[in-house]
C-alpha cells in the first residue's frame, strides 16, 4: 500500500517531509488501479540508462516529462480498465510509467504543490470529503474530481470573482491523463499520493466543493 503525504484523517505536512513510496511494482499497481478503482490505465514511457545517464524512452534528450508521458500517439485507445489486460501490459514493459486518462471515471483540478497544500489543509478544516490527490515530482498536485469537472471550472472560477487566467488553476479532463504512483518522473523522484484512493473517497466529490478552496489557495499563492 503507498504511504501518504496528507490525507483526510492526518495532518497535512511539508513536502521536504514526505516519505519515499517504496514496495509496489509499477505492474502490480496498474493492476490494482483497474480492479480496485475500475479506473482506465495504460503504460507510458519509461526510463533507460545510457552511459550511466537517466533519459526517456522516447529518446529525447530534453525531455519535460521524462519516463512519464504517453509512449504512442494512440495512447488513449489503449487504455484499459481490464486488469488481466493491465498486468499482460505490463509484464511486456515492466518498467513503464502508469497513466490514467482523464475525462472518463475521473476528471481532475491541477494546482502547484504550496497551493496544494494549502487547500487541503483548508478543506480538512471544512471537512471536505476530498477525492484522491496526487503530488509530482514536478511540484504540481491534481486533485481527482467527477467528470465533467474540467469543462466547468472556468465558470467556477468567475464566479469566485478571479479571472481564470490570473490564477494557476488547470482543469485535466477528455484527452488528458495524470500520471500514477509509483510512476517516476526522471531522476527527480516519483509520484505520490498526497490523499491515497481509500473505500471512503470511493465516490469522487464535484469540483463546485474543491474549487472555492483551491482558488482561495491559488490566490494566495500568486
């Protein structure tokens, strides 16, 4: 099971105390995802080592996403909510990165990670049920939200009073993916739940509850 950065029922910490996940394979955990969480996943890129240097698997050198962005340009048609297919995946690349697309059982509300952080210590203040939250090692977090979530957070956001365009607030939905844990993202670290998928965050809460935090959040972070 990973271990979690902040969660609904633990006090949210710093960043710089946070864990390393360790103990599951990425296979293991693609399969888990597709039988526990019914979510779509499919294998993404990966790391190689070429004299004795980390770089994508996609071959470029300067990469933004290195090991863990999609690896074909049909990524999206290959996903798969079947776990027997998720571990035959898999058991082919080994070591590719887990992504979820987003804009099918998930939709999902990216902030930077101090924003983050912030918010979720607000929401727990208001007990909020929140949904899982990830926390990459591109100090971004995405908070998982119902579908169609994406496609109404500029208006969300207006109503608020902020201009979405003022604030680092990004909704991922139809097209779209996050990358999962323990999914690693070059030499900088990997991806962590910073509120892990348990039974009670089952059903995903809508954006209309998240937002108001996350701007205020955003807002101050500015």
């Amino acid at each position: 099971m990973e271990e979690t950065i902040a969660g609904a029922d633990t006090a949210p910490i710093k960043a710089a105390q946070i864990p390393q996940q360790r103990g599951e394979s990425l296979r293991e955990a693609a399969v888990r995802y597709a039988e526990e969480r019914h979510w779509d996943v499919v294998p993404g890129t990966w790391l190689d080592v070429v004299d004795g240097v980390q770089r994508c698997s996609c071959e470029d050198p300067v990469c933004p996403e290195p090991g863990a962005h999609p690896a074909r340009e049909d990524w999206a048609a290959q996903a798969t909510g079947s776990a027997t297919v998720a571990r035959r995946l898999w058991s082919r690349q080994p070591t590719a990165s887990i992504l979820l697309p987003t804009g099918r059982t998930f939709d999902a509300v990216e902030v930077p990670e101090s924003a983050g952080f912030l918010a979720l210590a607000r929401m727990e203040r208001m007990e909020l049920t929140l949904g899982p939250v990830t926390l990459s090692p591109d100090r971004r977090m995405r908070f998982f939200v119902l579908p169609g979530g994406a496609a109404k957070l500029p208006e969300l956001v207006r109503k608020l009073g902020w201009s979405p365009a003022a604030l680092d607030l990004t909704g991922l939905g139809e097209g779209a993916y996050v990358a999962a844990p323990p999914s690693r993202l070059g030499s900088r670290g990997a991806v962590q739940w910073a509120c892990r998928p348990t039974a009670v965050n089952r059903w995903l809460p809508d954006a209309e509850e998240m937002v108001p935090s996350l701007a205020y959040a955003c807002g101050r972070d500015r």
